[in-house]
C-alpha cells in the first residue's frame, strides 16, 4: 500500500512539474493559459524544488522502467526550471553596468542614508523567493474623489510612511490594456516604496472602449493637477515627483510626462509600456494571447487608417524631444503583449535627444512579470527601480 501510494505522488508531482516547468520555454497562445506562461519563470526556485523531490521519490520506487522514465522527466524540468536561476547573474551583471553607463557609477552618493537603509541588498534573494518579500505597514487612505468627467467617478489612493512628514511622490498608473484596473492594483509595490519614504498615490482613470483616447491623457493629467494642489495634503514634496506605470498605465506614464506643456517631473518609470501604437498594430507578437489589435481598436476606435492622427497622438515615441524628464524602461525579453524591442527603439531614439534613459531587459520576463511580488525578475526590477527613483526624485 506505501509503495503504490509513493508510486502515485511520484507519477503526481513528476507530472505538475514538466507540466507547469514546459510553460518557461513555450508561450501560452491563449489568454486563459497566459499566466501560466507569466508565473512559470517568476516561480523557478519552486519548480526547481518540486522537481528535485519528484527525483527524489523516484529512487524508491521498485519498478526500473517507472524510475527511469520519472527520472529523466524530472531531470529534464530541473534543467528547464533552473534556466531562470542560472541566468541571474549574468543578467544583474549586466543591469548594474546599464544603469551605472547612464546615470554614473558613484549615481547613490547624494541619496540620504535614510532612504538607502531600506533597500534591498542584493538583486535577487533565494529565500525571498519562498517567503516572500516583506509587506511593511503603512498609512493608507482610500477613495480620494478628484474627478468625475462625463458622471464618471474618479478616485485616489494614498499611500504614506507611519511617520508624518514631507515625502517626495510618486503617482502610479495601473495598467490593463485601457480596459481594466482600478487604483487598488499593485497594492504591495505601493506599500514598499511608502515604507521606503515616499507618497505613492495610485488613480484611476476612465476605461475603453466606453471611453476612448484620449479621455484617459486628460484624466492622468486632471490627477496630476489635483495631487499638485493638495500636495501638502498629502505630505508629498510637489518639486519632487515621479510618474510611474505599468503597460497601458507605463503608456499614460510617458504621454503624461512628454506632453509639450507637462509639469516638470523629476523621472519617469515605465514597465513594459507601449510606445508606437501604429507599429504594434502591424507588428504582432507569435503568439499574440491578448489580441493586441483588438485592444488597440477598443482604445482608439479604429485601425490606424482609420484613425492616423489618434494613433500618433497616443504613441509616445512621436513626443521625444530634448529635455525630457529621465526614464527607466524595464521590458521582459519574452514579452508577449508588448515586446521589448519597443522599448529598446524607445531608448535610442530618448537618447538620440540627448535625454537619460535607462533600458533594463529581463531575459526571463513575461508582461506583468512584476504580478509576482517575490519572483525572480520581479526582484531583479524591484532592486534597479527603487534606485532610479531614490536618484531621480533627489536630483538638485
């Protein structure tokens, strides 16, 4: 009875780790199966484990042929589910010599002590990776009404360290391809940088295809000037502000921060956003899961030759010019929503305009890689992020 009950979970967990392992080096063609192909390369160093253990039981099993063929599944997802793990320092190597190309080996020398003690370590922690990232407490208030355009409500949440004082800020864009999100999204990264001693406020904006572009630019920039105006409410150093999102929340992030009479921002973070609407719309992914044509269609009604102006207007690669605020563009190599070559494009041309910008590609990465708090590249994007913006937010 022991023996066919080893047999099984053996048979068992063999089988969920190829199973969940296969999606780090296949994509998901589908939707429904995309975050199988997100999560997959996030949570390695648990595949890793479950395969080894799936060996492991395999050694007491009795029957050879059985043994063998659970042996040589596993050991094959072991090598599959430890290619993120191996790639990592190669990776760090190469981000750390990125950032420090750009913005200058010594670029942490003016950061305050007190802003340097709470960031992480290292680029990547193994037992973060099983236990987590720690979730620091935080004040938090909900709901903030700023707008209501056409009857439609628009709120804030505002995110603050324990300690009452004046922070520089960070509003967060939330992303979902126009369509969905709201300002609770991405709660825990919110809460880390509070901790961290700033005010992160997270708003909402009107979603397509009920509302089309440009609404949501209008909407972020109605945000914008509200957060300018109760600044002090909110304990936040309005000359000290960054604009930060992610995909189409990281797209509103750039148009908001490149228009000809934005406010001045002291940087821009954008994970894995579009930037040439009329490009992705031809150049697809294969796959493409989420149907990028159809987003692109329920954000501005049409196909680009239909809507030639709104496609340019809404690509943020046609607002580059000199004297942009700095930008950090962090996109996964593996993107199949937004694909990195994009935000490499965007980089050349920031910096053929002789504006900072920061490219930081994630071999591993899927979009919404950052859905994992504590995965791999997730780290690996938390460690650079909370960096550009401690140096961006205290610039002279």
């Amino acid at each position: 009875m022991i023996a066919l009950l080893l047999t099984g979970l053996a048979v068992l967990l063999t089988a969920i780790g190829a199973f969940l392992s296969s999606w780090i080096v296949i994509t998901a063609p589908i939707f429904a199966l995309y975050p199988l192909s997100v999560g997959a390369p996030e949570l390695s160093p648990w595949l890793l484990g479950l395969n080894l253990l799936a060996g492991l039981l395999a050694l007491g099993l009795r029957t050879s042929w059985l043994k063998g063929g659970i042996l040589l599944v596993s050991a094959v997802s072991c090598v599959i589910s430890a290619m993120p793990l191996l790639q990592i320092a190669g990776t760090t190597q190469r981000l750390t010599a990125e950032i420090e190309t750009v913005l200058g080996n010594n670029y942490t020398d003016r950061i305050p002590a007190t802003i340097q003690q709470h960031w992480r370590s290292q680029p990547f922690s193994l037992v973060d990776a099983f236990r987590g990232i720690p979730d620091p407490p935080v004040r938090l208030t909900s709901g903030i009404p700023f707008a209501a355009p056409e009857g439609v409500p628009l709120t804030l949440n505002v995110y603050r360290p324990l300690q009452v004082g004046r922070y520089p800020g960070v509003v967060m864009i939330h992303g979902g391809a126009w369509r969905s999100g709201n300002p609770q999204d991405n709660a825990q990264f919110n809460r880390y940088l509070a901790a961290q001693g700033y005010t992160v406020v997270s708003i909402s904006y009107r979603l397509a295809p009920t509302y089309r572009f440009p609404a949501q630019l209008a909407d972020v920039q109605t945000a914008l000037r509200f957060i300018q105006k109760h600044a002090a409410d909110y304990e936040l150093d309005a000359d000290h502000l960054v604009v930060m999102g992610r995909s189409a929340g990281a797209h509103l992030a750039m148009l908001l921060a490149y228009q000809p009479d934005a406010p001045p921002l002291r940087g821009v973070v954008n994970y894995y956003g579009p930037v040439n609407l009329e490009r992705g719309y031809y150049d697809l992914p294969n796959p493409d899961p989420i149907d990028s044509r159809a987003v692109l269609v329920d954000f501005l009604g049409g196909d680009p030759t239909q809507f030639p102006r709104e496609y340019q207007a809404a690509s943020p690669g046609t607002l580059v010019r000199p004297n942009l605020p700095p930008t950090l563009l962090i996109y996964g190599d593996r993107d199949h929503v937004v694909q990195s070559k994009f935000g490499a494009r965007l980089t050349e041309r920031l910096r053929s305009h002789q504006n900072t910008a920061v490219f930081l590609n994630l071999p591993t990465a899927e979009h919404a890689f950052d859905a994992v708090f504590q995965g791999v590249n997730n780290q690996l994007a938390l460690y650079y992020t909370e960096r550009f913006i401690a140096w961006a937010t205290h610039l002279p």
